[in-house]
C-alpha cells in the first residue's frame, strides 16, 4: 500500500454509543425513575400488603414502616444515586463501533472488545433495533444495540464499502 491509496481513503467513522444530549437525557431519566419510585416504596409496600394474594408480607410490611425523619429525603436520594448509576452502566455499556476501509474496532467501557476484520464480513444488516454482522458462513461476527440515527448508521458501513443488506432509504 502506498500514499496515494491512504490519501483517497475515507478517515475512519465511529457509529454508536451516546452523544452529550443523549447521556443527560439517559442519566436524567434513570434518575428521576429511581427518585419517584424510592419516594414510592413506602405507598407500595404498604398497599402491597393489604392484598391477601400478595406474597412476603413480612418485608413488605417492614419495607413500608420505615418513618425515620432522615429517610424523608435519604430514601430518594439514595433512589436518585442508584437511577443515576444504573444510567452509567447503560451508557458505559453501549457498544461504539470504529469504522474503516481494513476493520470494524467495537469498544465498550473505553476498551477495544473485539476487531473485525474487513475481508471477514460479509453481510451487515439491522435486526430490530440490532446490528448483525456476519461472515459469508453465516457466522456472527458481532451482533448488539447501537444507538444513533438508523440512516446515520447504515449510510458509515456504506461510505467504507461494508456490503449493507436491507432497505438503502
């Protein structure tokens, strides 16, 4: 390989993970779910066990009889800090794909996961809300969510030749 070829390569293109709006969005939303219902579990727990059906009455009557002061604002800030650590792993744990002309690098955590060859892949295509990637035998090479635009997507394994099947609008 020489210059001239790397000088007409597209640069590399990353595809997944969460932007700035969409992690303060994710971590607000964790958040406020983990607040409204540490603020709720006593409503629960308490209404729980007025249900004959309802099983556990003993921790669900214990859960709701909690009335200490401090547990007025302790329980949903302890359910805000659990929301918005459930929000870090979501978004830590979405996987980022690194594209070029040679290989597909799928990080995770930070950490480059696994490296795809470009002579593996044979076929690239969305299942719901997954990316396949497969070898020519059939074999999954790698199959997760990736967030972004579906559009976005599809058009970066398309600008570096990545065989894309499915619908092209």
């Amino acid at each position: 390989m020489d210059i001239g070829d790397d000088a007409e390569a597209p640069p590399g293109r990353s595809v997944g993970g969460f932007d700035r709006a969409a992690r303060a969005w994710v971590l607000t939303l964790f958040g406020v779910a983990g607040l409204a219902l540490a603020t709720a579990i006593p409503l629960l727990s308490r209404w729980a066990t007025r249900l004959p059906w309802v099983p556990f009455h003993g921790p669900l009557s214990l859960l709701g009889s909690f009335d200490q002061p401090w547990l007025t604002w302790g329980r949903p800030a302890l359910g805000l800090l659990a929301g918005a650590a459930f929000a870090g792993w979501v978004i830590l744990d979405s996987p980022v794909l690194h594209l070029s002309r040679d290989e597909i690098r799928v990080e995770r955590r930070g950490r480059v996961e696994r490296v795809i060859e470009r002579s593996k892949v044979d076929t690239v295509y969305r299942r719901r809300s997954r990316i396949v990637i497969e070898t020519a035998a059939g074999r999954t090479l790698f199959e997760g969510d990736v967030e972004g635009d579906r559009v976005a997507v599809r058009d970066s394994f398309l600008a570096f030749g990545y065989p894309w099947e499915g619908p092209r609008d």
